[in-house]
C-alpha cells in the first residue's frame, strides 16, 4: 500500500490532470449490487435473465415493460441506499482540486451526486437511473422519473396507471430509463464521450475503482491515460484487467473501495497541486 501511495504523491506533483474512474464496486458497500453476482439476476416468467442480457436496447424493443419493471425496482434499491466512504472521500479530492480533478463515473445510481461531487467534475458515463428520455430520441432531453411512478418490488409489474406516466412529454411516446445500455453507443450530449476522452489524454494520475472492464469507454479511458503517461491504481476486490495494467504501473489495491480511498485520495491533495 505504501509504494502505491507514494507513486499516487509523486505524479500528483506533475502537472496534468487528476481522474478516478468508478464502477458498481465503489457503491457494493452501499447495499447496491453490481452486474457480477447472483443478486444481480432478474426473473422474468420462468427465465433467469442475467443484466447483461436485460441492459440492453434489444431487450427494451422486444419487453419494454419488462425492462421498465426492473429499473423501477433498481432504482428503489438506488434511493434507499447512502453514499460510503469512498463517495465522501472523492468529495474532498474535487474540493481541495477544483481545476485538475475529474471523476468520471459508469455508476447510474447517483450516489456521487448524492454524496456531494459536483456537477461541473462529474461525468456520468452511463447515465442516471432517476432519469428518463424519449424512447423513439425525439430529443436529446431527458427527465426526471415522474413523481407518481412507483418503486416496484421483486415480480411486480408495471401497472397500466404507470405506463401511462412513463412518456415523453414532448411527444406523447414511450419513456425509456436513461441509461447506456450493452449495445448501445457512447455519444458526448447523453455520455460525454469527447470529454471524457480529452481528459483522460492530459491525466497525470489515473485511480481505477470497482470496475470489471467490460465496457468500452472506460477501456479509452485506460488505454489513453496510459499513453499520456499517467500513473494508475487499480482497487478491486478482485482481479480484472485494469489490475493488470496498473500493476505495470501505479500498483494495485486489492480491498474494498470503501476502506481505502481515504487513504488514497490523501496521498494525492495533501501533495502542492503544480498544474
Ligand atoms: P461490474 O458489476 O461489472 O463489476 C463490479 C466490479 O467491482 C468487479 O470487478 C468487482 O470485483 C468489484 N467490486 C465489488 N465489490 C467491490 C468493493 N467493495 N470495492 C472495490 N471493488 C469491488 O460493474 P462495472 O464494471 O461498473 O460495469 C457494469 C455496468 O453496470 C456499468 O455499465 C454500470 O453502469 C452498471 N451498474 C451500475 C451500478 C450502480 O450504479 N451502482 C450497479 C450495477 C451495475
């Protein structure tokens, strides 16, 4: 731990920017389970669907309602869930550098926003549960959920009173969750692919959080960071292979996110930012 500490000090001493990049790991201990375990599955009549199947544009077209049924239920596990540790710690790093830092979030359960981060340093790579836009992208707009629309249990289903609130209000057509799913395209309006990007090529300090690495732009994110030099942590529970490349690089912390971003993100803005 003390060698990736002092790797973190020493290249946030250089000039370029700060990023951490989070995955579902980072809100685990917040009682949110993420895409990989058992809890994650989802019923629908006799079929066990795992997310990725349902996180996805195909499954929205052929079982809206389905799809709706289970972000509905998500989305009540999101609002009852408090930001952690690791939140609050990510917090204190945008205060205390408000110029460099960038959090670039795949999270859509809005714990970050709710912990404190702000706006202007959060990118939210794939999109926010509490939202919704026009299914049929009659605008880029989006909404938020309608206040009427309920948080639905395990099995339930969404009600004819519901799906009649869960449409655009431009169009009248159908709503969809705001969400980027599996077999979708990044875009800058929605996901803030240009962005994000153009960060990641200026970054001097690379943290990697509770992510899997199944999804592309996080996979630019690395990739481009590593080119431009940056150092980067990976803090998993387990391996993946954003561990790989951080081994070769920054280092690697193999403990929940919750008990040590503390520590890392000291190491980084107790440091004299120079750039
Ligand atoms: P993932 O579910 O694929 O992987 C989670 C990763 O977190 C795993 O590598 C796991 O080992 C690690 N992990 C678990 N507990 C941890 C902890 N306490 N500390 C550190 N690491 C821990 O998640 P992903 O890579 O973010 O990608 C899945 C997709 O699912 C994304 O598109 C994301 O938007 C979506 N998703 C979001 C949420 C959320 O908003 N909370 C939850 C589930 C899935």
């Amino acid at each position: 731990m003390q060698a990736v500490l002092d790797a973190l000090g020493a290249a946030a001493a250089r000039p370029g920017k700060v990023l951490v990049l989070t995955g579902a790991g980072v809100s685990a201990e917040s009682g949110i389970p993420t895409f990989r375990g058992k809890e994650g599955y989802w019923t629908i009549g006799a079929r066990e669907y795992h997310p990725q199947e349902l996180a996805t544009y195909e499954a929205f077209r052929t079982m809206p309602w389905n799809v709706w049924a289970w972000y509905l239920y998500r989305r009540g596990v999101c609002r009852r869930a408090e930001p952690n540790a690791a939140h609050r710690a990510l917090v204190r790093l945008a205060a205390a550098l408000p110029d460099r830092f960038a959090l670039v979030t795949q999270n859509v359960d809005g714990l970050h926003r709710r912990a404190g981060s702000p706006d202007a340093q959060t990118f939210p790579i794939h999109g926010d549960i509490t939202l919704a836009r026009c299914a049929d992208d009659c605008t880029l707009d989006r909404f938020p959920v309608p206040d009427g629309v309920p948080e639905l249990g395990k099995g339930e289903e969404v009600s004819e009173e519901t799906k009649a609130l869960l449409v655009c209000p431009r169009c009248g057509g159908m709503a969809r969750p705001h969400v980027l799913w599996f077999d979708e395209s990044y875009d800058e309006p929605r996901f803030h692919l240009d962005t994000v990007r153009r960060l990641a090529m200026q970054a001097a300090v690379l943290v990697v959080a509770g992510t899997s690495a199944q999804t592309n732009l996080p996979w630019q994110v690395v990739t481009l960071a590593a080119r431009a030099g940056a150092v980067i942590v990976d803090v998993n529970v387990e391996d993946n292979p954003f561990g790989d490349i951080a081994a070769s690089s920054g280092g690697v912390v193999r403990a929940p996110a919750a008990t040590v971003m503390d520590r890392l993100v000291e190491a980084i803005y107790i440091r004299p930012a120079t750039g």
